[in-house]
C-alpha cells in the first residue's frame, strides 16, 4: 500500500479535492430510561470503534479490522470509474475517539486560497523575491563592471563567461556558500498538496493511513505509484448526553453554550464556507443528531494516454467522482449509524450483544 506520509511534500501535477458535510437528525432516548443507564446519543458515540464495521455502506462497500491494530480498518469500494479506468480503491483508515478537551492536528485540503497561502502571505512572498532580484542584479552588475575596484570573490565561480544568468547556479551549493543571491521561486497557485487543521474534541475521527487500487489495468500502467491519497472524515454530534444541543457544531470543534465564543467563529476556517451541505441542520432548534465533515484529496501524476488530458478537465472529472462516492458512502453511513443508534438504545439484547463483542475483540487483540 501507498502510505500517506511517505508522500508527504511531493508535488504532482494534479490534485483533486472534495469536501462535504452530511446532518443526520436522530430521536434521542428518554433521558431517564429507569435503569439508572445512560443511553444518550453522546454514550452511543463514545463507545469502542469496533462499531463502525457493522454498518451497512452503498456501492457493496466494506469495512473489516486489520488484525494487530485495535484502531486500524480496511475499506475497499469496488467499481469506480474515472473516464475508461476502472479501479478498486483499498484504503486503511485509523478510526479514534478525540476525548474532551483534546486536540489533534490533521490533514486538511481545503483552504480556500489558491495554493493554501493567503493573499497576505503571497504578497510578502513577492516582497522577498522582488529584494532578491535586486541584490541579483547588483551582483551582477559588479560582477560585469569594468571599472569596479572590488570584484565580489564569487564572480570567478560564478561567471566562468558562459551564457546563462546566475539564477542557472542556485542550486550550486559552492556558489551559495560563496554569497550569490538566489532568487527563490514562488509558491505554485495551484492546489495545495497538504493542509494542517486542529480539531477539538470530542469527536471521531477517521483518517487516511495507505491506500492502493486495483484493477484489470493498474498494473500495467503503473498507477499505485503515481498517486497518494489523503482523506480525513470527523465526526460530531449534539446530545442532551453532554449538553451539547443547541451548540454550534463546526468541524474544528463546538462552540461552548452561551459563550463569547458562541457564533463568533470565522466565515471561512479552513475553507469550510464552500463546502456542499446534505441534510437537514439539526442545530437551530436545538435538536439531536449527528454531522459529519469529510475531506479527500488525491495527488495524481496521470499514468499513460491520461497524461494527455487537460489538467483543469482532468481535475474537473476526477472531483466529480470523488463528489458522488463520498456523498452516497457518508450519507448512509451517517443513516446507519443514526438507526444503529435508536437501536442500542432501545433493544437490551442489541447493547449486550454489542458489549459482549467489544470484549470478545478485545481480548482477540490482546492475543494478537
């Protein structure tokens, strides 16, 4: 399998992006059911992962544990199509509980400015480059005058009267050591390769650790080396469990109740204001339920004939795909877990059941 961190900084000609976020209203349980137990959407949320394997998903997808890794899944999505490939992606995912008042940093590929840097900070990047040209200049100049007293050391190295400008040195480490100004080159404006988010706990959160696809033709053209895919999913809920109803529920984490904080967050963290919304919004009314946010982001160097293709037509069709899957596999899966939930919080056999297999994995991990 291609291991996401492998990958981390390499640029690839094409990036394609997705982001989307799924509201599932759930009818929560009684508050006090008579057994002292709490069955609040928030119990249901913070119980073992293993949960997360049952549930149904579209497309005859599947989730199963790896084995030796409590936290560690393995999702394989048969059939999807990008123009005449078809390919089978299978990507393993670690699934974790962010607790109260935890933090975790993660990838995120949505940011809302080309090349994930802001307009303030392209601007002081052309300020450097622009203070670099001139001090090239000058060297050069001294380099070239005739009449100068001082001739910099580096000018001998550094124009052995070839053609060519000294930005053809800048990777000479001699010349650098020697003080010749380099002119640093700017910061594609394309997609950004990576992102770093934090976000708050509590809530779930399903992360991307390798991913390879196969296929009648992947091997042929080599494509398990020519891509890395990245993808985090973070899911949150409102429960009278933890008094989160009537919170705002934001990706990065949940406003406290009746804070300065409170509806105060940005129109845009982490580019999250153009992210497609599907469901109902359950928070105005200061209902139950569950919203998830999904980010995926594939880096392609295309293999083959596909090379050939537009870059923009290539990431206009490559989106569109990830668009369709990611919104049918959250969309039930979020359902499901809505159902699963009024389930194990009604049905008594169902919880045992559920306790009973939690322990028999746990002890299977401890043999492993």
């Amino acid at each position: 399998m291609v291991a996401v961190e492998d990958a981390a900084g390499v640029v690839f000609p094409s990036n394609l992006r997705c982001a989307l976020r799924v509201n599932v209203p759930v009818e929560e349980a009684v508050a006090d059911p008579g057994d002292g137990e709490d069955r609040s959407l928030s119990a249901y949320m913070r119980l073992p992962v293993d949960q997360y394997v049952g549930i149904e998903l579209p497309m005859g997808a599947t989730m199963r544990r790896v084995p030796g890794d409590p936290d560690l899944f393995q999702l394989e999505i048969p059939g999807l199509k990008f123009l005449s490939l078809e390919v089978r992606p299978v990507v393993r995912v670690r699934v974790r509980l962010v607790p109260d008042g935890d933090a975790v940093s993660t990838w995120t590929g949505q940011s809302g400015h080309p090349g994930g840097k802001t307009p303030e900070w392209r601007a002081e990047e052309k300020r450097r480059i622009e203070e670099a040209e001139e001090a090239l200049a000058a060297f050069e100049a001294a380099c070239e005058d005739d009449d100068q007293t001082r001739v910099p050391e580096a000018c001998d190295d550094a124009m052995p009267g070839e053609e060519g400008t000294l930005e053809d040195d800048e990777d000479d480490d001699d010349a650098r050591e020697g003080g010749l100004p380099v002119v640093p080159k700017p910061t594609p404006l394309g997609r950004p390769e990576r992102e770093d988010v934090a976000l708050r706990g509590p809530c779930v959160l399903i992360e991307a650790v390798s991913c390879r696809v196969e296929g009648e033709t992947v091997e042929e053209l080599g494509v398990n080396d020519l891509f890395v895919f990245r993808g985090t999913t973070c899911f949150r809920w409102a429960s009278r469990g933890d008094d989160s109803r009537g919170r705002a529920l934001t990706r990065e984490g949940t406003t406290a109740k009746g804070s300065e904080e409170e509806g105060s967050e940005p129109a845009e963290v982490g580019g999250w204001a153009t992210a497609p919304e599907v469901g109902v919004s359950f928070e105005a009314d200061g209902g139950a339920g569950i919203s998830g946010w999904a980010d995926i982001g594939v880096g392609v160097d295309p293999p083959g004939p596909f090379a050939l293709l537009p870059n923009a037509f290539a990431e206009k069709v490559g989106d569109a795909v990830m668009r369709t899957t990611l919104k049918a596999l959250q969309t039930v899966f979020l359902r499901g877990l809505g159902e699963d939930y009024r389930k194990w919080a009604t049905d008594a056999e169902y919880r045992a059941a559920r306790e009973k297999a939690a322990k028999e994995a746990a002890a299977e991990m401890n043999r492993a």
